[in-house]
C-alpha cells in the first residue's frame, strides 16, 4: 500500500547567513573572532552552535530560519516579534529559570543565549540514573509553582491568543491517523474510521471544556536542562499555549524518551496533588484527566514522529513511534473498563496496529 504524498516545506523566513551572527557577536563580546560549532538539534528547523566568549566563557547561537512563525501547528494571533522572545521575558519574570539572553539579532534569525551546557534531563539521568526520583519531583513540582504564579497573564500575551480548543485537539488525533496509520500503510475500514472519527471529536470537546492555563506544550526530559545547582532551566517553550493542566504533567511523566513503571508515575502525581494542593476529588480527577490526555498527546506524538521523517526527512524519532504509541494503550487500558468510547478505540488500534501494542 502506498504511503501518503509527502507535502513540501514552506521556504524559510531567513537564511542561514553568519554575518547577522559575527556582528552580534561582537557586541557582546568585542574582540573575538567567530567560531561556531554545530550542536546536536531536535525536531524543529531550529539550528545551533557553540561560540567562544572573550571572557573563556561559551554562549548558545540560536538560528530561526521561520522567524516568528510558530514551530507546532497552532491557531492564534499572527506577531512580529519572536514568541521565544516574549514568552521567555513572561516566565523570568514569574520566576522560572530560563536561558538568558546575551544577544537579539532576530530581525536576521538569531539569538544569542546562555550556555547551559550539554546536560539535558535526559543526558543528565543517562549518567545518574538513581537521580531519576529526586529530578522528577523536582520537576513537578516546579511545574506547578510556574502554574500557580502563571494564572494571570499580562494583557496582550501571545500565549493568551491561542489555546487548545476542540479544533487543534482534535487536528492533533487525526494527525496520528494520517502519519501514523496511513503514511505507514494502514487504512481504517469504513466502520473502524467512523469509531475513529466519532471518539476524536468527543475526546477533542472534552478535553477543551476543562479550565485552561498555561502550558509550555512540551515539558519533557529534551527541554528541561539541569544547573550544576540541581536547578532545572526550561527551554524550547516558544509553542507556549492555553490548555489543561494535566497537559504537561503528561508530556514529563508519558515521555517518549523515558520509561517509568506506574508507581513512579502515580507518586510524581501525588507529589504534584500536594502542590497544587488538590484535594481528594482533585487527586482522582487528575489520574482521570492524565489518562485522557496521553491518550490524545501520545497518538499525536506518533504521528508527529513520522511526519517529521517523512516531511522534515528526520528519522532519529523513528524508533520512538511504537512505544509511544504503546503509552497511548496503555492509558486506554485503564480508561476501558469505566469509558466505552475508550474501550471501543483501544480495539480499533487493535485491529490496525496488531503488532505495536
């Protein structure tokens, strides 16, 4: 069966031209001369390098080929200035720690920020494994402090003109079924495609009706860095929308790139209940909500993995697919006994997908 077509990238806003970069460069840091080493990217078009200071010290330059434009498919304001920018001004100021900023050519596409080393969570608990415990409570409970000093935004915010409404939730299933199903040579029958449709449209309205606040949209182990402090840095929040709470709470703990047992989980829940200071109702709708929420997060992740092969021609998200969907069966094996629509979607993936759960 033939794979889906593969649609063109849009040309870049700017390109890849160094000259914006030495003349920034030399602002900051009179005197030395321009050496930029590549860095190891992830899925955007963003690109990296490591520059020399003249102080001995490195910094981060951050190359944006698309500008302002956003890297996740989004509704929203359109705006000139970078999100990156703004967002990360928005969460200094209610006290996360963010990368600072040394530098602003983005009229030319880059930045030029602090050097956090190469210690992202996830490299950082690849050499401390028995870290893992003491850096996830850490993190949620991080999250939930950024929530609480979050829950009013300034008028005007980029994040407050976009959200997860029913229309991008539900855009986001459905791009499971077209990168993860159909470019991979499964097509639902006729009765399996109407369960499909019905339940993303159901799961998509239910998810958008819970109170909304904000979310960083990929709050994972690749985006939080790790100060030799213990302090961890946040990064790549330039995506930052309105949606649930439970959202980024799944996208640490339901982790494409990380393992965890469900006690694991279940404790870094109660850990983030305590902080939020959710009571017992609270703390059971949270497991419910968390459960919903990886569904539609993890099929999305699934099919995002594959459209970034296809389309961006990067495969190094590949071997993430099968899990990732595997953490969507998961939840939906929890969810069935007490949610048909979910019982009747766990055997629709079973029928397509035999062989990954």
């Amino acid at each position: 069966m033939s794979a889906a077509p593969v649609p063109p990238l849009p040309a870049p806003v700017h390109p890849l031209d160094f000259a914006p970069l030495e003349a920034l460069l030399a602002a900051v840091s009179p005197s030395t001369r321009l050496e930029a080493v590549p860095m190891t990217g992830g899925a955007s078009t963003r690109r990296y390098f490591r520059v020399a200071l003249a102080n001995g010290k490195s910094a981060v330059a951050m190359f944006v080929p698309d500008g302002a434009k956003a890297e996740e498919v989004q509704k929203g304001a359109a705006t000139h200035r970078w999100p990156f920018l703004e967002v990360r001004e928005l969460l200094a100021s209610r006290g996360v720690d963010v990368p600072a900023l040394l530098g602003d050519a983005s009229h030319a596409g880059w930045l030029l920020l602090e050097d956090l080393s190469d210690d992202t969570l996830a490299n950082y608990l690849a050499r401390n494994p028995d870290e893992k415990p003491a850096v996830y409570t850490r993190a949620v409970r991080d999250l939930a402090r950024a929530q609480r000093s979050l829950a009013e935004l300034p008028a005007g915010s980029v994040v407050a003109t976009r959200s997860f409404d029913a229309d991008l939730l539900r855009w986001e299933i459905h791009h499971f079924r077209e990168w993860g199903l159909e470019a991979r040579g499964v097509t639902l029958d006729a009765a399996d495609r109407t369960v499909f449709d019905e339940i993303a449209d159901g799961l998509a309205r239910r998810i958008a009706a819970w109170p909304r606040g904000f979310v960083h949209r990929d709050y994972q182990s690749r985006n939080l860095m790790v100060r030799p402090s213990g302090n961890l840095v946040w990064i790549d929040f330039q995506d930052a929308l309105l949606g649930p709470h439970v959202y980024d709470l799944v996208a640490l703990l339901n982790d494409s790139y990380q393992s965890f047992d469900r006690a694991f989980v279940d404790a870094r829940l109660d850990e983030y209940a305590d902080e939020a200071k959710l009571d017992g109702a609270g703390r059971d709708a949270l497991s419910l909500e968390f459960d919903l929420v990886t569904v539609q997060r993890k099929l999305k992740d699934a099919g995002r993995f594959v459209f970034i092969e296809r389309v961006k021609e990067n495969p190094s998200f590949l071997p993430f697919v099968v899990p990732t969907i595997k953490k969507a069966a998961r939840s939906l094996e929890r969810l069935a006994p007490k949610e048909p629509e979910m019982a009747r979607l766990l055997d629709v993936l079973r029928r397509a997908l035999p062989a990954d759960l």
